[in-house]
C-alpha cells in the first residue's frame, strides 16, 4: 500500500525530523474536520489541538489548503486499503459501501474533491483499482473501462450519501444498498454483453 505521507509533494514545507509529530497534527484535524467541518479546521486550533505551537505547525503544513489536501489523500488510501483485497468488482463495490458505513468522514473527504481530481488527472488508487479488476473480469485494457467505473463510482456515491444524509431505517438501508449492488452488477453484466460501450 503507499504511504499517504507522500502527498506531502503537493504544498507542505520540507519535511522535519519529527514524523509522529506531523501524524498528531493530521488525527488532530481530522478529528476536528469531523466534528465541526472545515470553518473549525483554522491552524492555531489545529497546532493547539496537536500539541504543538503554530509556527512549527506553518514549518510543515503552508496553509489550511495543505492540511485538508494531505486529510483527502489520507482518506483515498484509507479506502483503497479497505477493497484492495476483492477479487471481483463487484466485491469491490460492496466494501466501498461498507467503508462508507463504517467512515463517513471519510465520505466527506474523498466526495469534495474527487471531481476536481479527477479532472486533473490525478491518481486515484480505489478508481484505478476498480479498472483493473473490471479488465480482469471482462478483457481488455483497464482504461477501455473507465465509463464503466465512472457508472458505478456515481451509484456507489449516490447510495452512499442517500445512507448518510437522514437517520434512515435499518430495513430500508438493506434495500436501498441491495438495489445499488444489484445495479452495479446489471451494469457489469451489460459490458460483458457487449450492450455497454467500453470505450474512455
């Protein structure tokens, strides 16, 4: 699995001896991203929250912008690390699910940016796993099924959020969850038919 330490290329300040240090202050956003969202997330909260002073904290982390993209590409490998060992797609897509039920914070996190990341290209562990396994399943090259992965990443998304945004009823989330599998799978199943363009 890679470390999710190397996001610290996109805008952090080099590196310092302390790596305990830098993993206190990221649990220490983190934990106050969750409970009060990103207005609560200002650095001298964080540096104080962690430990720490906010000049130390400034020599690691430039701005706010640092510490949230470092929390997002936490929060990717997090879920990459939760499906890696599927064997199917299909099995993939149901620990994407029971990822998202067990780390909704993790949720917020990945669902912000992950448009803007995709946009640019950049790497994706979950979604390019999802290729592979697709190609493993149905031939061909993983980036022939990128429409595909797109399809069942916004049912995935959708289910995903739909469980999230009201206090809804056990029975009725087992339902909502089997309809998204089911429709992941029919999807699937319409590629290896030859009825769902393979084509990026």
């Amino acid at each position: 699995m890679p470390d999710w330490k190397t996001a610290s290329w996109v805008c952090c300040m080099p590196r310092k001896p302390d790596a305990r240090l830098e993993d206190r202050i990221l649990d220490a956003a983190y934990r106050m991203w969750s409970k009060r969202g990103e207005r609560a997330l200002t650095m001298r909260a964080v540096a104080r929250a962690s430990g720490t002073t906010t000049p130390t904290l400034y020599e690691r982390f430039s701005n706010k912008g640092c510490l949230l993209a470092l929390l997002r590409r936490r929060a990717r490998l997090k879920l990459f690390a939760a499906i890696q060992s599927s064997r199917t797609p299909t099995q993939a897509c149901r620990r994407v699910l029971d990822f998202f039920g067990s780390h909704p914070n993790d949720l917020g996190l990945i669902s912000e940016d992950w448009a803007i990341a995709f946009a640019r290209r950049e790497h994706i562990p979950s979604f390019e796993f999802l290729k592979r396994r697709l190609a493993m399943q149905l031939g061909g090259e993983p980036d022939q099924h990128t429409r595909l992965a797109l399809a069942l990443v916004a049912l995935l998304h959708g289910t995903a959020t739909l469980l999230h945004s009201v206090d809804i009823h056990k029975k009725l989330a087992r339902d909502f969850r089997h309809a998204c599998i089911s429709a992941c799978e029919a999807l699937i199943h319409d590629a290896r038919s030859g009825r769902l363009s393979h084509r990026p």
